[in-house]
C-alpha cells in the first residue's frame, strides 16, 4: 500500500513541476502568439457575456503603447470598431439580440492604458521610452437576447477589420457544459448547434 502511495504522490509532484514550469515558460515568453487572440462566450439565460483578447499587433499593427499621433488615431479607431460587438460579431437574426454594455482598452505587462488620465505630467517623454511590454486589446461585452435558443451560430467579421489576427481560439461556456473552436480567416463562423 505505501508503494502505491509513494508512486501516486511522486506522480502528483512530477505533474506539478511540469505544469508550474509550463507557466514560467509562458510567462517569459508572453501571454500571447501573434496572429492569435482568445475570446470567451459565456450564455446565461438571455444575457450573453464575451470577452476578447488580442495582441496589439493583431489589431493595429504594433505592441507598444502609441507614441505619434498615427499611432494613437489607429488605437483609437480600433477602439470604435472593437466597441460596435454586434457589427464585428453578428448573431442569428432570429436571437433577437442587442449589446448593453461595451468596454475596450489596451493593457500591456506594466500597466493598464484606456482610462482618461487625470494627472499632469510630460506625455511626450513618457511616449519616447521604449515599452519592453506585450502590449494587447482588451474587450468586454454584455448583449441580451430575447431568443437565446435561436443561438445556432456565431460569424466574425473580425479578422476583415483587423488585417494581422489569423486565428481567434474560442471557449464558449453554456448550460449544457463548456466547448472549445478556433475561428480563422478561412473558417470565420462558429457553429454552436448543440451547444445551447
């Protein structure tokens, strides 16, 4: 019995190491791929909430926080597109859905940027500095639906909107359980037959 015990908690450590050595590694690597961003799906009742996360690069072509005015306009209009989520995620007609709630913002390793900043202090030395960060875009969104079952499919125009994503892996979470799928450029809808 204590050589059973023994082999299942030297079992146990060895996953452990692994796992927390996979997390280092991840985490010296970044919490990205570029071309790849993540978006969760979570159904409840008539209430769906989605959350998106993205490379900076992805959306607008660098990581690093704006440093011209070109590069803060193309922030910005990413921002706009990003907040119109029925226009960049288009659901069933037949769901009947409209957004209540969006908010997007850019995040990097350091800090969180989006916010308005109240404070006075010298923006153009602060943009000269170079950011060592992984810079990435943060979206959240609150839609209801009056028809939640008419949920059968999900289409993107997010990869038409933002020329370096690739490939979207997306978690969608339910009452009947959790799935995952990848939505690409080739295979912009998701079918979610089955899973409401």
């Amino acid at each position: 019995m204590l050589k059973i015990f023994t082999g299942l908690a030297f079992a146990a450590f060895t996953l452990t190491t692994a796992a927390l050595a996979d997390d280092t590694k991840r985490r010296e690597l970044g919490a990205h791929a570029h071309g790849q961003g993540t978006l969760d799906i979570a159904v409840e009742g008539n209430t769906i909430q989605m959350e998106l996360v993205a490379p900076g690069v992805d959306i607008v072509g660098f990581e690093h926080e704006a440093a011209t005015m070109e590069q803060t306009a193309l922030v910005e209009k990413a921002k706009a597109k990003l907040t119109d989520v029925l226009a960049l995620f288009k659901l069933p007609a037949a769901a009947n859905c409209e957004a209540n709630a969006a908010n997007v913002e850019t995040r990097d390793d350091e800090h969180q940027s989006g916010a308005k900043d109240d404070h006075d202090h010298d923006h153009e030395s602060e943009a000269a500095k170079p950011s060592h960060g992984h810079a990435e875009f943060h979206a959240t969104w609150t839609i209801s639906c009056k028809a939640p079952e008419s949920l059968t499919g999900l289409e993107t125009a997010y990869f038409e909107n933002f020329s370096g994503a690739q490939l979207l892996n997306v978690n969608v979470t339910t009452s009947k359980g959790q799935t995952q799928a990848q939505m690409t450029r080739d295979k912009p809808r998701l079918d979610l037959a089955g899973v409401m």
